[in-house]
C-alpha cells in the first residue's frame, strides 16, 4: 500500500468491498473450507480422496479468479477513473517502489493487448494453463485486460453514466 497514492488506495478499498457487495464473501468461506475437507479426505484416503476433490477445487479455483474481475468493475464503478485502475495493475505486477520511476502505461498497455496474442501453439495454451489453473487471483496484465475490454465494449459507461475511453494513456 505504501506505493498506492490515495486514488489508488480507494480502487483497492472499493475492490474488497465489491467482493463484499457481490457476496463472494460467503461462497470464499463454502469454498475454503471445502478445500480444508477435501485435503482431510485425501490424507485418510492415500490421496484417492485429493484426486476426486480436484473436480471440485478447479472449478472453484476458476470462480476465485472470475470473483476478483467482478470486483475489479466494483472498484472502477468506485474511482471512475480507468487510468486508476491502470496505475494499480502496473504497481501489482511491477511490485517494487524502485521500479516505479520506469514504469510506462502505454507499454503497459501495449503488453496487455499482445499477451493473449501468443497463444499460437498449444503448447503455449497449455503453458498458460499451466500457470494459471491453480491461482485464486488472475494475473495484474489479465485483471487488467479485461477492465479494458469492460470499459472498451460499454460496461462502465452503462452502469456509471460516465462515457470514458478505455484504459488508453
């Protein structure tokens, strides 16, 4: 947070609350605690009960990371501001404050309209599955990727009334 200035601090705010408002809440407690049970069963079961219990945790797993999206609109509805939104996505993947001076919105952004571009193999889809199946939260460059797209295809101006471009520089 120490990186965040208070706009930022507000998009972060208005992201958990979002996870609040949309009631992700109760379904985060179902779904860690089933994952509790279902790494209890596979101890007692030698590991049949963990291969079974993974149907269950992939799905749920995909739904975390569809939860964080709906979150990020929440926090965006919040700031109205996608450059916000940009700022706080570039510092979550950059991470260090050394790094902030160098830290450019239009390469950025430049990056988050190739990265899905390079899926030309399947080995590449399958490394990026690879990746990603077992994370609770997208990448920052996917989070914000699909800001973009939301603000880009009308989604933020029909539920703020505010006729904004995308996260452009």
């Amino acid at each position: 947070l120490d990186i965040l200035d208070e706009q930022e601090k507000l998009f972060v705010i208005a992201h958990e609350l979002g996870h609040i408002k949309c009631e992700h809440v109760l379904y985060t407690l179902v779904a860690e605690n089933l994952a509790v049970l279902i790494e209890m069963l596979g101890k007692v079961t030698l590991g049949v009960g963990s291969l079974l219990g993974a149907g269950l945790a992939l799905p749920l797993l995909d739904w975390y990371r569809k939860a964080e999206l709906s979150a990020d609109r929440a926090a965006l509805l919040a700031v109205q501001d996608p450059q916000v939104a940009l700022r706080v996505f570039m510092k979550l993947a950059g991470g260090a404050e050394s790094l902030l001076a160098d830290m450019d919105p239009a390469e950025f952004l430049r990056q988050i309209r190739t990265y899905e571009d390079r899926d030309v193999s399947n080995l590449d889809r399958a490394y990026k599955l690879l990746i990603t199946i077992f994370r609770t939260h997208p990448f920052p460059i996917m989070r914000a990727k699909h800001l973009d797209l939301w603000v880009a295809e009308g989604g933020f101006a029909k539920l703020s009334g505010i006729d904004t471009a995308p996260m452009r520089p």
